[in-house]
C-alpha cells in the first residue's frame, strides 16, 4: 500500500519496520496526513 501511495504521490514516511511477528510502515498523502500500517501475525494473545 505504501509503494501505491507512493507513485500515486504521496511520500514514504518512515523506514518499514520488520520485526518478524510484526510488519510496519507509513507514507503521507498529498494532503499531508500521515497513515501508520500495521500487519500482525498469529492470533491475539498467540506467541505465534
């Protein structure tokens, strides 16, 4: 979604963050808002 965001001209926000369980990312839109993505693994309360 952020590479989208990105060629549609928005602007990366910050680095992707991987920590293995947990994937992060964020761009800016034309209008300035910033969007946070998080995908999380396993189910709530899972050590998986």
């Amino acid at each position: 979604m952020v590479h989208e965001a990105v060629a549609a001209g928005g602007a990366s926000y910050n680095d992707p963050q991987d920590h293995g369980f947990m994937y992060g990312h964020g761009f800016q839109d034309l209008d300035g808002h910033i969007w946070e993505l998080v995908h999380m693994t396993g189910a709530p309360g899972s050590t998986a």
